[in-house]
C-alpha cells in the first residue's frame, strides 16, 4: 500500500479504486465461493505443509518422540525445560548453536543489506555491458548450497586451497585457517554466502529503483539537490517498503543458515559453526530425537518473531 | 575431481550415524537365540514351511526390493552382481535402490516404518544394534542356519559383530579397515624399503621422508578419518572406547589421552601442516603432496584411478599391539519381508547367492567376509595385507545410537585437540562426560 502511495500519483489511485469497485460487484454476484475457489490450490498446500506441521510439531514437542520407538511418552514442558535449564546436557549445546546462528547473521546481514544496494544502484545506470554485468552478479545465486559449499572448501582450505595461495603470492598472510579455526571460519561463511545470495537482493532492489517515477528526481534537481540528497530524499524514501522486505528475508535466510557450514566446515573446528537449524536437523534427523528438536525449533521461530516485529517497526511508516 | 569429492563425502557420512555390532557372544547363543519375539516366531516358521534351503528358489515370480548404500567405486561392482543374479534367476526380479550412506540410515528406519522400505538390503555392522533396537531389521540366525553358514567360515570377530542381544542380525558380506597408504615414489627416494610395521620404524621413515625433502610426509586429519586412526591406537594402545553393556564412554582414559597426544604430536614435530580441513589429507596424498595418509581400503580403486604411485600396508603398531578400525556391510531383512513367504525364501536365496559370489566383490576394494573365497579373491588385490591380518581388526560393540553419539562428541574432541584448540586430555575427558550422558539417554529410550 505505501508503495502505491510513493510511486503512483493521484489519478492513478483512483483508477484503480474504481476497479476494486467492479471487481467486488462482480465476486457478489458469483457467489461469495469464488475467492476461495481461487484460493484453495494454495490453501491445501498452506494447511498440509505448514499449518499441520506448526500443530503437530507443537504436539511432538511435548513428548519424547522417536518415530522409530513404539513408545512416545508425553513429558509435557520438559523438552522446553531442558532447553532453559543450564544443568542439562543439551542446554550448551542448543545455546551455542543459537550464538552461532546470532553471530552469522549479525555479520551477513548489513552486508547484505548494503552491498547488493551498492550494486544495483551502479546496475540501473546505463552504461555499455549493463546487462552482462546484471547476470554476473546474479550468477552465483543460481547454484546450489552444494555446489557452492564444495567449491569454496577446496577454494578456502588452508594448505591445499587456491584462495591461500593467491594470497601468498601476493605477499599477504598465506596460513590463514579459513575453514578451521575462528575468527576465519566467519569469515569465509560470512564471506561466500554474501558471494552466493547477493544477487538475489540485488534484484529486488533494482526493481524497486526502477519503480521510482523519474520525475521525482527531475523535480529533486530543480529544487537543486545533489546526487547524495536526491537518494536520501527521493531513493531511500523509495526503497523503504522493498527495505523491510529485503531485511526480512534476509535475517530469516541467515538465520535458517545450514548447509554452508554443514559442507564446508562440518559445524566445525569443533562445533563453534553448527547453527540451530544444523544441530536441530542433527538433534531430530540423525539422533530421532523428535521432541528436542521441535522445541528446539519452536524457541529459534519465537525469537525470529520478535525480531520480525522488530523490523516491522522499524520501517514502519513515520508520519509527520 | 567432483566424483571423489561426493565419494569422500560418502566415506565421511559413513562415521557419522558410526555404531558398531562388536560382541564377543558365543555362537552357540547366536544358534539358539531364537523365538523370542514376534518376528523370530513368525520367521521360525518360514524356515520350517520352506523346509530344506537349496538354494533354489521355485515359487512364483517375486520382486525384491533391495537397498543399499554403494554410490562408489564400489557401485558398479554391486551393479554387476545384482544383474547376473536377475539373469540366473529369472522368477525373483532384484529391484536395487542405492542411497548415498548418509541418508540411508535417516531414509531406511522412516521407509520401514511407513511400509514402504526393502525387503533385504546391506548397511554397516555399526549400524545393526541401532536399527535392531529400532525394529526395522530382524534376526536372522534361521537364515544363517540354513544357509550353513557358520563361524568356521568367518573369523570370529566379523562373525560375532554381526550379533545384538544374542541374536544376529547380519549376514557378513565384507570387511573393510583403515590402512596405511604410502607413496612409492617418496620411500624410493627416501631410501625406505620395507613399509614401517611399529612406531620406531615408522617414525624413523618419517624423518627419512623430511631428510629427503618432504617436509611434510604425514598429514593429520582432524575430521574423517581422524577419529578411526584415534580408535585404531587406543584399541593398539589397550584401551576401549565404549562399555560394551552401553552404559557409558571410555575413550578418555589414560590409554585414549596418549592415542590422541601422539596425533597432535605429528603436528607439533611439524610432520603434518596444522589445520589440515576435511579431505585434504587425502587430495594432498593423491596429489603427491605428503607421503603417506591413513585411510579406508576402500579409497584404492580411487587412487588406482588418480595415477599417484602407492601401495598399502597395515597400520604400524604405534603402541603395544598392531591393531586397526574396520566395519563390514553386513546383509540384512527387514520385517516386512517376513511377512511374505515368497519374498522370504526369494531373499534367502538372494543373500546366500550373493554370499557365495562375494570374491567378486574384491574388486570394489572390500575384503570378503568368508574365509573359503577370501584367500583366492584378494589375492594379488592391493588390499592383501590387509586380508590377512584380519584378526587384527576392531569393531564398534553393538550398542544401539552409538553412532550419534560418537559423531557428538568423540569426533569433535578429535578434530579440537588436532586443530590444537583443546588439550587432548581436557578435550577427551569433557566429550566422554557427554557421552557417558547420551548412552545413558539412549539406554533408557531403547528400554535397556
């Protein structure tokens, strides 16, 4: 909705109200079924892939569940319990996780929010090979995490890797662990997984630029501003609806990351890199332990929630 | 490059889910432990319907689903069996599903539950007390009768690993160990001509290595397969990593302590670069970079394929006795195939033939199980050495979830005090607590 404030001028909106109109006098006379009708491909998926699994998770996680075991006693809050209870074994261990998942986003995150900002405001410029370089940072997007994980452990291992040996012929450090002792190792992730989604927000920054009407800037230069006030007044007004999306998704996908220390760094040196989605696929896939694991899993969405909430205020609209 | 990678992995996951079936049960528990629970009742009387095993199989066409986890060299190897034994047998149709290990064992107990998983299949013998606790797979001692297959033909430890709660659960059909690889190259130039058998001579060849200008002739791994050298010498060095009853971890003994000193001493002494990440060892050794590696036999087909000049030889004895980490693929059945007296006598006849025909399987680098095909079958085989020390192998006991938690914690103590971020002592001593404590976990949730 503030979108369509910021880029579409009065008329416009009144156009599209009248649509509304006409559309909502034709949904009456076909029966108040068809938005539905319409709705419900989506709506099995939704209630058999996420609304179930949200219930029954709960549900596991109030047992002890091994689905191989015929025995799934219910223990109540206990696997929360644990998970707060600093005597218990799996207290460290899921709280170390959760520290590796806070330290990997805290790093990724302003870099992807600011990097792929900086790329596409070079990208909606015009300049000879434009669309060349727009796939060249799209690319790495389209790979794999397995792909991507391979190719960078033997690019960053320490004693046989590329990246060292560049480096040393370079004159720089060459013994740089990066896949094997900390602070490297956050480093590296931090450093490939910018590498590899970049593109992605880059993307949707570049649509939302090439939504803000030219003329704002055209009147922004008659009004006399410089390049740095026309994108503090005109650009970062523009982009503030897609800049809530972008951190949105951003925090949730580095906070659901996994694969990339899973393949490059085993969640090592020890376990320093095992994120929680890491130990709570290792907690409920490898070890069947079904109920930690879903409380596990029910405590990190709990923190994602606040932190959505957070970022929803942030960017909520000020008014003046 | 890719292909080795993947197989690495494969390798690697192998550990991960590592839980062994070492026992030294008797046999005569092994022949009698039967009818005592619903499926040895029920499978009790399959073998009696089907009266006398021939080894022929005269019912209706049946399908077999078979599962197994061989995406290596080993692979095509497994290919070839299975599809001479669909063109002698033309009523029973083996259908081969093949997993990478990793998933197999998350994928196998989930598809059993549902219905939907093999009729026979072949995982690790570490892997058998797990699932035979979980119920996906059932006892087989009635299969191993008829089949008159007994100890005689196997040696006693392979035989007896095979055995959960006194009954067994799997069918040896391999046995594959960590071994020592050299480049032959580097101990040509090095002036070594006999591989090192103890620690003296083995360190020794080292020294000769740098003095010959390889400054790092022995690279330590800190993951895979760093943990299965570990247990090599804290089995050489007398120690036990597990209780054998389960209830608790023992790899931070005194003995366990020394094992890992002497590994992180290889870095120290400079024999090995520090941080040495997973794979590396091995793509080093491929690539000529350091002399000799410890690894499964059954990376030979791999480096026949690479072009690096090697051979193998056992792990020297680095402490008291000469002894080594090893696992078997080890046939199994399901309880869903109990349930079909066809499929029943179809899969009898399948794991027999198959057994019978293992000396083929030496090519996929593994050493076969049975003593009567052994010799023949490796013989000339890079693996020999190997197969003839197989007294001198150790398993895993068969404690149900022992994998996990070795992956848990005995894996991460390792690749610690390697990386040199933990003394070993300080790092052993805090994952065996851990250990003891999921044991305990486990114990309970597997009803004891």
């Amino acid at each position: 909705m503030s979108q369509t404030r910021v880029a579409a001028p009065g008329d416009t909106v009144d156009v599209v109200r009248r649509d509304q109109r006409a559309s909502r006098r034709g949904v009456a006379k076909h029966g108040k079924v068809t938005p539905w009708l319409f709705l419900l491909p989506y709506l099995v998926l939704f209630i058999s892939f996420v609304l179930l699994p949200i219930v029954l998770g709960l549900w596991i996680s109030l047992h002890r569940w091994d689905y191989t075991l015929p025995g799934k006693p219910f223990v109540g809050l206990e696997n929360y319990q644990d998970l707060f209870d600093s005597g218990s074994g799996i207290y460290s261990i899921f709280w170390n996780s959760m520290r590796a998942t806070g330290i990997f986003t805290v790093a990724s995150v302003p870099l992807l929010l600011v990097l792929p900002l900086l790329v596409a405001l070079a990208m909606n410029r015009k300049f000879p090979g434009r669309n060349l370089f727009r796939a060249v940072y799209f690319a790495p997007y389209v790979l794999g995490v397995a792909v991507v994980g391979v190719l960078w452990r033997y690019l960053l291992d320490a004693n046989i890797g590329l990246v060292n040996h560049y480096l040393g012929a370079l004159g720089l450090p060459d013994d740089t662990a990066w896949l094997t002792s900390t602070p490297a190792v956050w480093v590296a992730l931090v450093g490939v997984t910018v590498w590899w989604t970049m593109g992605y927000n880059a993307v949707i920054y570049l649509a939302a630029l090439q939504d803000i009407p030219k003329e704002l800037y055209e009147a922004a230069r008659v009004d006399g501003a410089n390049r740095w006030q026309q994108f503090v007044n005109v650009t970062f007004p523009g982009l503030r609806p897609v800049l809530a999306f972008i951190t949105m998704i951003t925090i949730i996908a580095s906070a659901n990351m996994f694969g990339q220390s899973y393949l490059m760094t085993q969640g090592g040196p020890g376990r320093e890199t095992r994120t929680a989605i890491y130990q709570i696929a290792e907690t409920g896939l490898r070890n069947f332990s079904m109920g930690d694991a879903a409380a596990m899993s029910y405590v990190l969405t709990a923190f994602l929630m606040v932190l959505s909430v957070l970022v929803f205020w942030l960017f909520r609209e000020r008014r003046s | 490059m890719m292909r080795t990678t993947a197989r690495q992995r494969v390798r690697t996951r192998r550990t991960l889910a590592t839980c062994a079936v070492t026992v030294t049960a008797a046999l005569a528990l092994a022949a009698c432990g039967g009818g005592t629970t619903p499926e040895e009742v029920a499978g009790g009387g399959g073998s009696e319907g089907a009266g006398e095993f021939t080894g022929e199989y005269d019912g209706p066409d049946v399908e077999l689903s078979y599962w197994n986890g061989f995406t290596g060299g080993d692979g095509p190897f497994m290919q070839g069996l299975v599809d001479q034994f669909n063109e002698e047998h033309p009523n029973i149709k083996v259908v081969p599903n093949t997993i990478q290990w990793a998933d197999f064992y998350q994928r196998v107990p989930a598809a059993v539950n549902a219905g939907e998983g093999p009729d026979v299949g072949v995982m690790h013998l570490d892997q058998l007390a797990t699932n035979a606790a979980r119920s996906v797979i059932v006892p087989l001692d009635d299969v191993a009768e008829a089949l008159e297959l007994s100890e005689d033909d196997f040696s006693e430890e392979v035989w007896s690993a095979g055995i959960y709660e006194d009954q067994r659960y799997g069918i040896p059909l391999d046995v594959h160990s960590l071994a020592m690889f050299y480049n032959t190259e580097h101990f040509e130039a090095a002036g070594i001509t006999e591989p090192p058998t103890d620690e003296e001579s083995f360190m020794a060849a080292l020294d000769a290595l740098q003095a010959a200008g390889y400054q790092q002739p022995f690279w330590m791994p800190a993951r895979w397969p760093g943990h299965l050298m570990f247990l090599s010498l804290l089995w050489q060095n007398g120690g036990e990593p597990y209780a054998e009853d389960g209830s608790e971890a023992r790899f931070g003994s005194e003995e366990g302590v020394e094992a890992l000193q002497w590994m992180r001493g290889i870095v120290d002494a400079g024999y090995s670069p520090s941080d040495v990440a997973q794979d590396s060892q091995y793509v080093a050794f491929k690539n000529g970079e350091t002399s000799i590696t410890w690894d499964g036999i059954w990376q030979i087909n791999d480096l026949e394929a690479s072009g690096v000049p090697y051979a193998l030889a056992p792990i020297p004895a680095i402490f008291d006795e000469q002894l080594m980490w090893a696992n078997s693929h080890q046939f199994f059945m399901t309880k869903q195939v109990r349930a079909d007296e066809n499929k029943y006598e179809a899969a009898r006849v399948f794991i027999a033939w198959m057994s019978e025909q293992s000396a083929d399987w030496a090519g996929a680098a593994m050493i076969p199980a049975r003593e009567s095909i052994r010799e023949e079958a490796v013989s000339g085989m890079p693996q020999e050495p190997i197969a003839n020390l197989l007294d001198n192998v150790r398993f895993l006991p068969p404690v149900p979830g022992i994998g996990t938690v070795q992956s848990e914690t005995l894996e991460q103590a390792v690749a610690n005090a390697i990386l040199g971020q933990e003394e070993p002592q300080a790092a052993l001593e805090s994952a065996q607590g851990r250990a003891t404590e999921l044991m305990q976990e486990n114990l309970e949730s597997f009803g004891g």
